[in-house]
C-alpha cells in the first residue's frame, strides 16, 4: 500500500489554498487522475495501490464518483485562486486505471473537461496492465478522447515477469499494443531493468520485444528496492539478490545504444520518444515545475509553489468527499533554497538541460569538472545550458550533488 504519506501543515475542510497563492495563467495546467485499484500486488511495487482484500469498505463501482466529486471542489478552490486554465495534459495512473469500465474513465475524463476545458491537441494518457486492454476498451477510451496509452511491458521473459510478480503473458504485450494501434492510440511501453535473475541478455531480449513493437514511446527505468515492499523483504531474507548498480548500469547502456539504433531519442534520463511530439508532455511538465492538480487517494498536487496531497486509502478519501470536505491530508511551501534544489535535480536530467543561471555561484563553479570528467556536455554548456553525457545520465545523483552543494 505504498510508504506512509509525508508531515505537512493541515488542509483546511474547504481544502481553500493561502490567499497569496496564485494560479498563474501562463504557467501550464496538469491533471493526475489515480486509479488506486490492481488484482495483484507486485513485489516490488510502493505505490498507493490496493487490491480487492485491502479496499475496507471502499468500493470500485463508486470510485469515478467520488473522483467527480473531487473535481468539483477543485472548481471552487481554483476559482478563489485566479482563472481557471484549460487542462493542457490529462494522465491516467495507478494502480490499474484499465481495471475501471472505460465508461468510468471517460465519465472522469468528462468531469475534468466540463469544469476546466481541454487545450487544443491536450495529451491524454490511460496506463494499463497489457492483460487489461482490449479491441473494444480501447475504442472506448479513444470515442472518449484519450490520446494515448502507457502500458506496462515491464519484460519479455517469462522468468523476469515472475520474479516482478507480473502475472500478464508476454505475448500479450502485442496483443494490446495492436489494440491500441487500431483505436488510433499513441502507444508507450514501460520497461524495469534489474529483476533478480534477470541477466544482460534477458534484457537485450526485452528491449529487441519492445523495438520490435514499433511503440511512439519507451520508459526503462531501474528496479528500485523500497523499503516495505515485498521484495524488499525477499532481500532481507536472503531469498533473492540485491540489483547489482554495474549490471544496471550495463543495462542503461545497452538501452540507450539499442534504442538510439532504432530512432528513439532520450528526452529523460529513463525516457525516449521517437520524435519531440511523442514525449511525455504529462511528465515533461512535473519535472519542468509547473502546475497540476491530482485527484484521488494519495495523490499529490502543486498550484503556485504550493504542494499538497490526499489522504492516502480510498475509504477515507471517499468519506471525506461524502462529507462535503477535502481529502487533503496535509500540505506544505517549499522555500526558495529547496525550490531551487528541486529545479535542478528535475531539469538537469532532461535532455532540454538545466539554465547554468539558475545556477549557485558555487554550483557554477562545479562545471568546469563535470566537463573534465565526461559528465557534462561541454559544448552545451558554453551555450548556457547543463545537459547530461551518457555518462552523466549513468551518475546523474553525483552531477546534482556537485550543482547543488
């Protein structure tokens, strides 16, 4: 069920932001949409997800419901905040968004559209578990004005899958991407490098599967053990190895010379589009700062340098809702050192860079080595800009160390 939810300072029970914050209008507007629901737990998984023993009271026949219910207050909060924007990118996460009725989703996707409107061409992004996507789901979600889906790959080996506890046939990744494709779908594929007992060659095979497919889009993120979880547990116990930082980082690179190979282009340090329109815009606009609003258990958002998030099971998200108050559970104003922190730990690690003037005087004093030990474009920089060698993607943490200290 995910880590505990962070201390913050109380939501109000109108959920009403400080009266110095601010919607800026120039400033693009996101909306996150949390389906908390999955049949099975993954071992390695912290997310705020549930599935049908963990739920207590909380139901998922309900749940666009209460989401509606949610948006309709952000009406009332935003208003009070300055004008509302059109929603530039609307993203579907979990969880398993595809285990709610597409009519659920689009009944959603109408909530957000009524009360804030959708710019022209506005992403809209469903993930979904491949064993969850069909013909006729996918033409729902496309009549409904979806635009793409994300759908969790993960691996093409049986072995891989069962060590990430993935319970979906590998051949079933096709299946969907083809659903997806005659909907008139985008289609993005996630993939986790680092399973125990996944080797090089394992992972070769799953990018080869993943290239093979022709996606507009392909995550690959390294398997992160987090505390809590099962794997973790597994770990402790002796049961299965720890991912080893080398191998991931021979899997890293394998990736990106694959990929490159076959026309795809990092945006990201995990991302790659085979052109600039199939980046995530969605996620291009978290680590760019600007604002969103997330609904749902767990979920978190940011208007104006403020931060907030909801409480965290979808009983009490649902009772507060039913109540007439807020489902935040707690928020907080980064200052002006942990904004600026957080700008470069985010921007540094897309391949747009990061402004050197956004840079600490000591920050730019740091380049000059970054430059000598491969880890920092030279070029790019004389141009203003920090942009990440591969090499600097592989370290990217010691590079933001080095900019930040």
């Amino acid at each position: 069920m995910g880590s505990a939810a962070p201390l913050g300072d109380p939501v109000p029970r109108d959920g009403a932001l400080p009266d110095d914050i601010h919607a800026n209008p120039d400033r693009g507007f996101g909306v996150y949409l949390h389906v908390p629901f999955c049949r099975v737990r993954c071992g390695y998984c912290d997310f705020n997800t549930y599935t049908a023993t963990e739920l207590r009271g909380a139901r998922q026949d309900t749940y666009a419901d209460e989401v509606l219910r949610e948006i309709s207050l952000s009406r009332q909060v935003l208003s009070r905040a300055g004008a509302l924007r059109a929603a530039r990118t609307v993203f579907f996460g979990g969880g398993t968004p595809t285990l709610l009725p597409p009519g659920d989703l689009a009944r959603m996707l109408g909530g957000v559209r009524d009360t804030f409107g959708l710019e022209p061409e506005a992403e809209i992004t469903v993930e979904a578990n491949p064993d969850t996507v069909t013909d006729a789901g996918a033409k729902a979600l496309a009549a409904a004005g979806v635009t793409r889906l994300s759908i969790g790959m993960q691996s093409a080996v049986p072995h891989v899958l069962a060590a990430l506890d993935r319970t979906h046939d590998p051949d079933g990744v096709e299946t969907a991407v083809a659903s997806a494709r005659a909907a008139g779908l985008a289609v993005s594929l996630d993939l986790i490098y680092g399973a125990p007992g996944e080797s090089l060659a394992d992972w070769r095979v799953s990018l080869e599967s993943a290239i093979a497919l022709h996606p507009d889009h392909i995550s690959a993120y390294a398997l992160i053990v987090e505390e809590g979880t099962k794997l973790a547990r597994q770990i402790r116990r002796g049961e299965v190895q720890e991912p080893s930082d080398d191998l991931q980082a021979d899997m890293y690179e394998l990736a990106d010379e694959l990929l490159a190979a076959a026309g795809f282009h990092w945006y990201e340090v995990s991302n790659w589009a085979t052109e600039p329109a199939h980046r995530s815009r969605h996620n291009l606009a978290y680590w760019r700062g600007e604002d969103w609003w997330g609904y749902g258990p767990g979920a978190h958002s940011h208007v104006g340098g403020l931060r907030w998030w909801n409480v965290r099971h979808p009983a009490a998200y649902a009772q507060r809702l039913v109540a007439g108050e807020s489902p935040g559970a707690g928020r907080e104003r980064p200052d002006a050192a942990a904004r600026q922190l957080e700008s470069v730990l985010l921007r540094s690690r897309i391949a747009d860079g990061l402004a050197v003037s956004e840079l600490t005087r000591e920050g730019r004093e740091a380049i000059a080595g970054l430059i000598g030990d491969g880890l920092v474009d030279g070029a790019a920089a004389v141009r203003g800009r920090i942009v990440l060698t591969l090499r600097g993607r592989l370290l990217a943490d010691a590079v933001v160390r080095a900019l930040t200290r």
